[in-house]
C-alpha cells in the first residue's frame, strides 16, 4: 500500500494535466532554416530538418560537412525567439564517434556564425544510429548551432528542438519591402522598446526609402487598435551631434522629417506621428508609446555607445559572494571589493582549498534578476594557469550551488595578472558561479565584474518583513502566473510563518501605494486529494490565519490574503488575476516546491 505521505508528493507533482508538461512542447526545427559551413556527398543542412531520422546516410536523410575541415557548425535559425527545454541528435549508423565532443550552442548572437552564444550541452558520444536528448533548461534564442571544434567532419541525421515561443504574440504584424514588421500594442519608453524588440524580434523598425515610408504608412492606417500619437522606431540622434541613424545599423539615406532634421537640443530618440502624415519628429525619450519591431534578422553594423555593454554598471558589489572552501584567508568578497589588485599577498583575491574530490567553485548571488553582457575575471599573477577551463555560469537556479545554470563561456587561459572580459549575451540571471570542472585545483579570482542591467521591472511597493524583503506587485495574475513572476524575477510567493509576520504583513497592506485587489495571492497551495495547505516557498505551516477553519478539499487550492476582511487569509478560484505579495530574498534553508506548466520549462 502507498505511502500517504509519498502519495501526496504523487499528487502535486501531478496536479495538473498532462499538457502542463515539457515533453508536451512541439519540435520547432522544422519551422527553421538550416545552414552548415561546408557540404559534401549531398549532405545537405537541411536534411537534419526533414522529419527523417533514418540513421543510415546513403539513406539521403543526414547531413555531411567537407573534409579536412576545422570548427565545424551546423545551424538552425528560427522565425522567431523560443525558450528552448531540450535538443535531441540523432548520429549516423557508421563512425558515430565524428559526433564526440560536439557543443550545443543557443543564443541570439549572429556573430561567428553562432559561435559566440551561451551553451546548452556537450555531446560526450552517441550510440551508432541513436539519438540522445540534451537538456537545454529554457534558454531563450532564435538560433541553435552544433559545432565541432577539431578536425573532423560533421554529420547529423537529425535534429529536434523542443520549446514554446518566448516572443508574445505579435499586436499587428505585416511585411514592408520584404522585411516583417510588427507594431506592438505596449507602452514602452525608447530603450525598453528596443530591447523588447531586440529581446524578442530583430530591432526597432528602420526606414530605407520613400517606398519603405509609404508601406509603413499604409500599416499604421491599418492597425486593428488605435495608435499611440507617436510611435517609436529605431532612430536615434548622437548626443553631442545632430546627426541622426538606425539602430539596425542601415544607411540613413532618406528621411522624412517635417521640415528639417531635429538639431542638436533636441530629444535623441525618434518615431512617427500618426497624428501628422506620419512624418517623423523626435519624441522625449521617456514617453510611453507603441512601437514598431523589425522580425527578420538585419547584420547589425554598429550600435550607439551608450546602448553597448562597456557602458553598463558593474552590478557585482551588490551581490553576495560565496565559494565552496576558503583558504589563506581568501574569502569569496574579496573578488567583487573593486579591488583588482593581481597580487596575492595584497589581500585582494580569493582562495579555496585544495581538495582531490570537490571541484571548486565561486558563485555571486545579486539582489535581483538582470540581464548580464559580460563578466570580467582579473587573475593572479602567480601560477595563473589555475583558471584554465573554468566555466562562467549564469542563471536563476539554486541547485547544485549553480552548477545546473546555462553556460556563458568557458575559461581558455587568462595571462598572468590579467583581466579578460566574457561576452554574455544578455543572458537572464541572479546568480553568477565561477567554477573548476576537475578536482586537485584551487580557485582563485582577483576581480569579478558581472557588467548588465536590471531585468525585473520596478517593484510596485516594497517592504521588509521580519528581516525578508517582500514586494507587493501591481499587476493582475492567476495564481500560476503569479508564481511563475516571483520565480523569475524575485524568489517566490509570499510565505508567512508567524503572527508576528502576519501583522507586519497586515502593515504593509495598509500602507500599499496602490488601491489593492479584494484579494492578494500568497504562495498557499493545497494538495487536490486532501485538505492540507502548504508553502509553495517549502517554510513550515506553523501558523495560520483563517478566517473559521482551513478551507476543505472542495475549496479552491490557491490561497491568498482578504484585504476587506481584517486580512485573514482564504482559498481563492486559480484562475483569478490578481495582485500578489514576493518574496525577493533568497531562503537558503528551504527548499521550493517544484511546480510545472507546458507555458513554461
């Protein structure tokens, strides 16, 4: 007979229906365009694409790259941006071993064909005519590339890539001289609105011709919503000129401007006014307006200044750092103390301690989510050869101390006393780990620093309750989304543990800046086949604050706060949108509840 404990733990691993889980997603590869560096004996690119997985290659159906042939690659460019969970390979019947060594690479980065983009998996070696299947974590890109970084040749008789668009879908979307557009129904300022497009499409729209101006036009007459009266595109003027260009990085060979070119005292951002036959004007670069996205990939050329990573903040000094061992008196801090003296006797570098079974690692865990471009790692000027190889790691999960994030680069040799910066991508994390693959080493880093900005959006009120931080979002979700933000972009659902914490609570509701819903989602949950609430955060239930009695199991099994009713707390149907209480601290001591949706990995 089942445990009922372990019955319990059946049911909320399963508390949803089947189409709530991974393996539910679609093979998005065949919706790509598929492109190799080389091709021989009819191995076309697009045959690891074709729905035939026939392992046999005189079957027709695999791929072949030329031989002799170095930094091999094979790569899948998507129609849109998706948040990828896994990739599946399948090797050819014969020398299957050509496919050791392989990296999975995905990202948005057009450079090096590919090349520059976060890791998903390394291939160590498939089977003869089998097909494995690498877990990608929900990395989020529109370009898949394999690639072989030795002499070989590269063959794949296919490729599977599953995943969910991570682009919302388009509010209006059309085709201008060949190039898909969208215009987004969402009020952004001008640099959220490009990195919205950036993030999810190609870039903020470019207009190239009379002709281009006129399809554009003839869109926004056309739009099935009203328009905001300006609407941002990608124009952008030098701050300390009056020179105007595109943020795609086309030729500003026509314009069209009412009566001249905005001069210098102007606002450097543009857009058009739909309410002025859509001439072009510079709009003051914090307003909030739709705006327009280019959706197919345009080489970028050149990109203003301040919008390159060198001009973001070093955001490490704000983090917490720790390591797996300290020795010498190397405490993990000392690498983000802006200090990046190389010598270790100065007192500025970390240390661990030198163990023959625990791979060392060094993690900084930020105080919130950002979008990282780069970390710069400064390292010692004595036996610097110990840095070799090791793995920048960038992501929000907690296992493993980190070790299960998605890759940004790897670490080939830093010169002695030197500093080397690792292009990132703009990959989304809270948590930066530093890491040796190989006991018998010892880490040590003089400086680290994690250059990007914030991802999270501005918290709507924020407090501290019995020393956690929490925030009061004012934005109205189901329960599910809810705790899908908090993981996100803070921690979780709000968990209280006490009447203490529950006056302080009661306090910040008071005092919230905003007028709140009836109802506030915490992260209560309750097991379907039982009455048994518990935290989704894994905090103990040692108190509670129901207005009679715990609701029974016929209740709904999502619970919240009743801000009209003295803030007892109540069981609320799942799917109303609400607004909800996070808990911005990490809680090392706990361990969260997993919870699964097919909307997300």
């Amino acid at each position: 007979m089942m445990n009922p404990f372990h019955f319990k733990e059946l049911v909320l691993l399963l508390w949803l229906l089947p189409d709530f889980t991974g393996s539910s997603l679609s093979n998005v590869a065949p919706s790509g365009t598929a492109s190799q560096v080389s091709t021989a004996e009819g191995g076309v690119a697009s045959n690891a694409i074709d729905g035939n997985s026939n392992p046999d290659f005189f079957a027709g159906s695999c791929t072949h790259t030329a031989y002799p042939g170095e930094n091999l690659w094979w790569k899948l460019l998507l129609p849109a941006v998706y948040r990828i969970t896994s990739v599946s390979i399948t090797t050819r019947i014969h020398i299957p071993e050509r496919l050791d060594s392989a990296e999975i690479l995905i990202g948005n980065s057009l450079e090096n064909n590919g090349g520059n983009n976060p890791s998903c998996a390394v291939v160590t070696s498939i089977p003869s005519g089998g097909t494995r299947t690498f877990e990608c974590g929900g990395m989020i890109g529109r370009l898949v590339r394999i690639s072989l970084n030795r002499p070989s040749i590269l063959t794949l008789c296919e490729v599977e890539v599953y995943g969910e668009l991570a682009a919302p879908s388009p509010s209006f979307s059309a085709v201008v001289s060949g190039r898909g557009i969208v215009v987004v129904e969402k009020k952004l300022c001008w640099s959220d609105a490009l990195f919205y497009c950036r993030d999810f499409y190609w870039d903020l729209l470019s207009i190239r011709s009379k002709g281009e101006q006129k399809e554009v036009e003839e869109v926004l007459r056309n739009a099935s919503f009203p328009l905001t009266q300006h609407v941002w595109m990608g124009l952008r003027r030098y701050l300390m000129d009056s020179i105007w260009f595109w943020m795609s990085g086309a030729s500003v060979n026509y314009s069209y401007w009412k009566t001249h070119s905005p001069l210098q005292i102007s606002s450097p951002c543009g857009g058009v006014d739909t309410s002025d036959p859509f001439h072009w004007t510079d709009v003051p670069c914090g307003d909030h307006l739709y705006f327009i996205c280019l959706t197919g990939l345009v080489l970028l050329l050149w990109l203003l200044p301040d919008f390159t990573g060198s001009s973001l903040s070093n955001v490490a000094p704000s983090g917490t750092a720790s390591q797996v061992s300290t020795a010498e008196g190397g405490v993990a801090s000392r690498a983000i103390d802006g200090n990046s003296n190389p010598q270790y006797s100065a007192g500025f570098c970390t240390h661990t301690i030198l163990n023959s079974v625990v791979n060392p690692w060094w993690k900084l865990l930020l105080p919130a989510m950002y979008r990282i471009t780069s970390v710069s790692i400064t390292n010692r000027i004595h036996v610097p050869e110990r840095l070799d190889s090791a793995e920048i790691l960038i992501g929000n999960s907690l296992e493993n101390n980190g070790g299960n994030n998605p890759s940004c680069a790897v670490v080939t040799s830093i010169p002695s006393g030197g500093t080397r910066s690792f292009e990132c991508g703009g990959m989304i994390g809270r948590l930066v780990r530093i890491s040796l693959n190989r006991p018998n080493g010892v880490l040590t880093l003089c400086e680290v620093e994690v250059y990007g900005e914030l991802a999270v959006p501005s918290p709507s009120f924020s407090a501290v309750v019995s020393g956690r931080g929490i925030v009061v979002v004012e934005k109205k979700l189901c329960w599910s989304d809810a705790l899908f933000y908090c993981r996100d972009f803070y921690w979780d659902l709000l968990s209280i543990r006490s009447k203490g914490e529950q006056k302080e609570v009661e306090e910040v509701l008071r005092n919230a800046s905003f007028p709140l819903t009836q109802h506030v989602w915490m992260g209560l949950r309750r097991y379907l086949m039982d009455s048994i609430w518990f935290w989704m955060s894994g905090a103990s239930v040692n108190y509670s604050y129901w207005k009679t009695h715990s609701p029974l199991q016929i209740s709904s099994p999502c619970g919240g706060v009743d801000t009209s009713d003295l803030f007892h707390w109540t069981d609320v149907p799942c799917g109303d949108h609400l607004y909800f209480i996070c808990l911005t601290d990490v809680q090392e001591e706990v361990k969260r509840v997993t919870f699964y949706s097919s909307t997300r990995p």
